[in-house]
C-alpha cells in the first residue's frame, strides 16, 4: 500500500500501525511525538491499535524548543 | 498624521508595494508587538519589526548577553556581553530606527506577569527557550484572545505556527502538555545553526506585519516546518481547533494559567493527554 509520510508518498506492507511506522521510520524521541492522520490527531493510547491503509496521510510532529538561550 | 519626507523615504520600499502603501505603512507605525525572549528567534525579529517601523515594540528577557549568544544573535554585539538582552536590543533598535518606542521587560514570563505584558499589544511573538514558557504564552494568549507566533529551532531544523484564538487550533491543540524536564533536547544541549534563527525568527516578523497590516494568509492552522540540510520547507495542515484542547476548546479544563517548573517533573508518558 502507498502511505504519504511527511509529504512523501511510499509503497509500506499492508497490516502496518502507527507504532511500527513510528519504529520503521526511526522517528526521534517517540514518546513525545504528535501523530496525525488524515488531518485528525491520533490518540496515543491507538497508536499500537491503528493499522493504516492504503492513501493514507501521515504526519509527525515534533517538540522543538529553543530560540532564546 | 501624515509622513515627514524622512519617513516617506525611510519607507519607501514598503510603500511602493501595493499591498501595504500609505495606508499599510500607517498601520505598521501605529502596530504594537511583544516580542517574548530577546535570543536566537527574537533578535532578527525585532530588527525586522524595529526596521519596518512597527510604532511600539515590548521586549522581554531575563537574562544577560553571553559569548555564546553571539552565534545566532544578531542584535547583540561583542561590545554588549555582561549587558541585559533587552537593554543591548533596544539599543539596536533604535540605532536602526529612531522612530519607535522600545519597552523594555527585564523578567521572565510567569502565570503571574504575562496578562499584564500582553495586554497592551497587538500581536506576540514566541520567541522562548523552553516549553514552560511556550505553554504559558499560549495559554494567556488563548484566554486573552491575542494573536501570537509560536517557534522553536533545534540543530538544522525550525518550525512555526500562528494563532489567532478562536480562528485556527492552538500551540496545545497540537502538544497537549510540555514534556518532562530534559526529555526534549535543548539548544544548549544539542545545538543549532545560526541562521535558523534568522530563518524563523524572520518568518515570526513576517507574520506579525502581515497581521498588522491584513496582507496575506496568516500560518493559521498549519505547522510550517523547516529542514535546512534536506532544504525543505513542509506546511502540515492541522486538524480545526478546539477538539477537545484542553484550553481552546469551547469547554476548556484549563481556565487558570499554569507555570509547569514543577510539574514538569511530575508528568508520565502514559498520563492521558500524552
């Protein structure tokens, strides 16, 4: 199936989860990360339960400080 | 009132621009912004807005130029370590432009201090080092009904958002909570390219005089990230505002500001709003 992550369009296995997309795509402290799917939030307690299909849009979106000191 | 030739000439390539003109200018020079943390963000902020002759500019900072500052923030010159930021910054301002009044706030921003910092501007930019600070400005400004820019920059990367309550989701509709102490990496802690804070410091300035003057799309409801060695910028559409944000929604549960020194060190991954 075809999945558009960060605005790039992959081919990923079928049966795939937010988590293991998490894990596969080695996204930087996970814990903290703000996943959105179709322009909705996913709920963090889904990730381990949303399996994706095919079309979907992804998107990862980070803590970021920094600015001042 | 109407322009002396100094100014006419002064700003002369905003008002040739046929969306801001005379008219766009006169709003500029009556404008108003905050401008939150006078560092790697805030400095080519402030020099853009002091340049563009936004009429009142606030500035606050707590904190005293350091060598190290010097990387990334423009506004401040070797000749300024041991000063106050805010002091080192007014003094660029003015030099840049004379015509503007400068306030200077030499504090850091608490539950106790921010409504009273924000109340008198138009527009606020986040221009903060941690994410304490981030979730109070959003917080304050949400409850306030004040417009802001929110930024952070790490290493190559850099992203920003705009929000105007009540018009597109805020900062806390996105993160939800700050991250415990540490768990995030700082500037200090994993570094940042210098011009990043020219990038999207100058993207915030930006903002701030399209709202001033009503040119343009505001990054309302969008997350525009930037990624410096991939050189690629990526506009994120956000979910509409409010689903259950704890503080922007129509029923929020947060309706008194928070400072999360404390709590910050109290929160768990698995908590609710993770």
């Amino acid at each position: 199936m075809k999945l558009t992550v960060a605005g790039n369009k992959k081919e990923y296995e079928e049966g795939l989860t937010i988590s293991k997309l998490i894990e596969l795509e080695k996204v930087e402290t996970p814990e903290y990360v703000t996943v959105s799917v179709n322009e909705e939030f996913a709920n963090r307690d889904d990730f381990d339960s949303t399996v994706l299909k095919d079309g979907d849009e992804i998107e990862f979106l980070y803590f970021m400080g920094g600015g001042s000191r | 009132m109407a322009f002396t030739d100094e100014q006419l000439e002064r700003y002369s390539r905003h008002i040739i621009l046929k969306e801001i003109g005379v008219k766009g200018q006169k709003k500029l020079n009556n404008g108003k912004v905050l401008i939150i943390g006078a560092g790697g963000l805030g400095a080519p902020a402030a020099m853009y807005l002091a340049a563009a002759g936004v009429g009142t500019i606030g500035i606050v900072d707590a904190d005293a130029v350091d060598l190290s500052n010097l990387q990334r923030q423009i506004i401040h010159t070797t000749n300024d370590i041991g000063k106050l930021k805010v002091e080192s910054a007014k003094e660029t301002m003015n030099a840049i432009n004379p015509d503007i009044t400068v306030n200077t706030y030499h504090e850091f921003v608490t539950s106790e201090n921010i409504n009273d910092l924000i109340k008198d501007y138009d527009f606020i930019i986040d221009g903060t080092d941690n994410f304490p600070a981030k979730f109070l400005i959003n917080d304050a400004c949400v409850m306030a009904g004040k417009p802001f820019s929110h930024a952070g920059i790490i290493r190559f990367k850099g992203q920003l958002m705009t929000v105007v309550p009540g018009e597109g989701p805020c900062y806390r509709c996105v993160f939800k909570n700050p991250p415990p102490k540490d768990a995030v990496p700082t500037c200090k802690q994993a570094g940042v390219i210098g011009a990043m804070g020219g990038v999207i410091g100058s993207l915030q300035a930006m903002e701030a005089v399209k709202y001033i003057t009503g040119v343009g799309e505001l990054l309302v409801g969008y997350l525009l990230t930037y990624d410096a060695l991939s050189m690629e910028f990526h506009k994120i559409k956000l979910p509409p505002r409010g689903k259950g944000c704890a503080v922007c929604s129509d029923t929020p549960s947060i309706t008194e500001l928070i400072d999360y020194e404390q709590a910050a060190c109290e929160w768990h991954p698995g908590d609710k709003n993770a």
